[in-house]
C-alpha cells in the first residue's frame, strides 16, 4: 500500500502516525510532560537519573524533548543511542563527543575522559548531559565506570548530568546488590505509564491533525480497540492505527469503524 493512495484517499497532507514529528509537534501526554520535566530537572541538577519505561512508550521522544529546549551555547549534550560497545568504548564515545582523539590503552583513556569532562565546564562554561538510551544494555562494568565518572569530584557537585533511559530491566538490574553504590546515587527514578484510554483518543486525534484532518476519522469503538491491544503504548498504536486506515480504506469506508479496527489487529498480530 502506498502512502500516496492513502493521503489521496483520505485528503493527508501528510503522512500521519510518522516518526519524524518536530519537538513542538508532539503529542503531549501526562506522561510525556513529566518525562520531559523530570529529565529537564536531573540535567539542570547535575543529578544521576533513570528513566524506564516499555518497548515504545515514549522515552527516546520524551528526551529529545527534554533536551530540544536547552541553550546550545550552555549545554553540551552526549547522546548515546546504544551501549553495547563495551566499557572502553563508553569513554571513547564520551571523549569523541567532546572533540578529543580518544587514547588507547584504558589506563590513559579514564584520566582523559575526566579531564575534558571537567574543561567543558570549567574552560567552556558548558554544562555536559551524557545520556544513554537504550541503557538496559548497559554490561554491569559499564554502569559501574559510569559510576565513578559521575563520582569523580566525591563530594562536590557532580561534573556533569547523566541520564540513563532504558526498558524496566534497568531498572530491576540496578536495584541487585552489587550496584548498591550507582543505586544510593540516583536522584532521579521515572517509569514512563502509558497513555490512559482518553489519551490514547487525543493521541490519534492529535497525529491526525498534524495530517490535516481536524474532524473525526476514528470511531470511539475503533479507538477503543486500539487502545487495548496496544495498552497505551504510542508505538504500537501507531502501527495499529496506521493498519486501521488501510483497513478502512480496503473496504472503502470513509471512516475507521471497529470491523477496521479488528482487521488491524489481526494483521498486527499476525506477524
Ligand atoms: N509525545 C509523542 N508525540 C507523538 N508521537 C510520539 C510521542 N511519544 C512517542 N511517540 C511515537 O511513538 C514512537 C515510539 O516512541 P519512542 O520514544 O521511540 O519509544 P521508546 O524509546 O520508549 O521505545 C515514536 O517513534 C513516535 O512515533
Ligand atoms: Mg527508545
């Protein structure tokens, strides 16, 4: 099915349930605002935070939200989009992100991942946010080097604002005994809820505007449904949604009714 077809047919004037949406675009649930506001604050603090939340909630969106809004000239922001590249490669990222060769025995690459940790600030003026998605991929030795980066002025304030975004695992990995010393430092802990039943409802109101239909396209039955077998999640009634409008327009209706709906999630559900 091409999306022309689809815009054509239901008068788009763009695609909606896109993942390419503009930071004030966004659809903004109870819990993306306080994602959003959480993350905002752990960086303003300099604080170690941990945000969770499941597969398609909102959390990478939500950061880049939070991290959208900040002063490019007094932040310094390292995003990490995925940590499985060892211990070693952690720093290394870090080091690159803030213009450095990293060095290559581990020995000489801490000291140097320090050091211009500490220049950002003290000799840019620069407020360095490291964060790391997909942080439940984190090998325990790279939460606890984290650990001791976060550590490395002991007792007064923190060099710089981490936040680590991940799936509920991290959470749980983090509480085990033997990260007790990363879990006393964590200021702040959010696990993203999904969206109620009427907030999925504003939710695909809200994508379909941006699409430009402000009017109803979606039965309450339709909406309902989604928001059910997606259980909120944004992702996931995205795909829904978007199988709901082929749906639809396969039987040539004008409208997502629930016989769209269940055909939805019957190719959804199928794969
Ligand atoms: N506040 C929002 N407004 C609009 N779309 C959203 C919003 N939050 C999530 N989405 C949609 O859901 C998708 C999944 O969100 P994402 O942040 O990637 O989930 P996670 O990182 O939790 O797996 C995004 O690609 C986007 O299409
Ligand atoms: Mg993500």
């Amino acid at each position: 099915m091409s999306i022309q077809i689809l815009q054509a047919h239901y008068g788009f004037t763009r695609m909606p349930f896109g993942r390419d949406l503009a930071p004030q675009m966004l659809h903004r649930s109870a819990s993306h605002n306080e994602a959003v506001a959480r993350i905002g604050w752990c960086i303003q603090e300099r604080a170690l935070g941990v945000v969770t939340g499941e597969v398609g909630s909102g959390k990478t969106v939500a950061t880049r939200a939070a991290t959208s809004s900040l002063d490019a000239s007094r932040h310094t922001i390292i995003y990490l989009g995925n940590p499985a590249i060892g211990a070693r490669g952690l720093y290394a990222a870090i080091v690159s992100a803030l213009g450095g060769v990293p060095r290559f025995h581990k020995a000489n690459l801490i000291p140097q991942t320090a050091d211009l940790l500490a220049a950002e600030e003290a000799e840019r003026g620069k407020h360095v946010v490291v964060i790391v998605d997909e942080a439940h991929l984190l090998a325990p030795d790279q939460l606890e080097e984290l650990r001791l980066l976060t550590n490395a002025d002991m007792d007064s304030h923190s060099p710089f604002a981490c936040v680590l975004i991940g799936q509920p695992t991290l959470r749980r990995r983090i509480k085990l005994g033997t990260f007790a010393a990363l879990d006393q430092r964590i200021a702040l802990r959010f696990a993203m809820p999904p969206m109620t039943p009427a907030e999925t409802g504003n939710y695909i109101a809200h994508h379909l505007n941006l699409a430009g239909r402000a009017d109803t396209l979606f039965s309450d039955d339709a909406t309902a449904l989604i928001h059910q077998v997606a259980r909120g999640l944004p992702r996931a009634v995205n795909n829904l949604a978007v199988q709901a409008l082929i749906a639809a327009y396969a039987t040539k209706k004008a409208i997502v009714d629930e016989t769209s709906a269940r055909a939805a999630v019957a190719e959804i559900t199928a794969e």
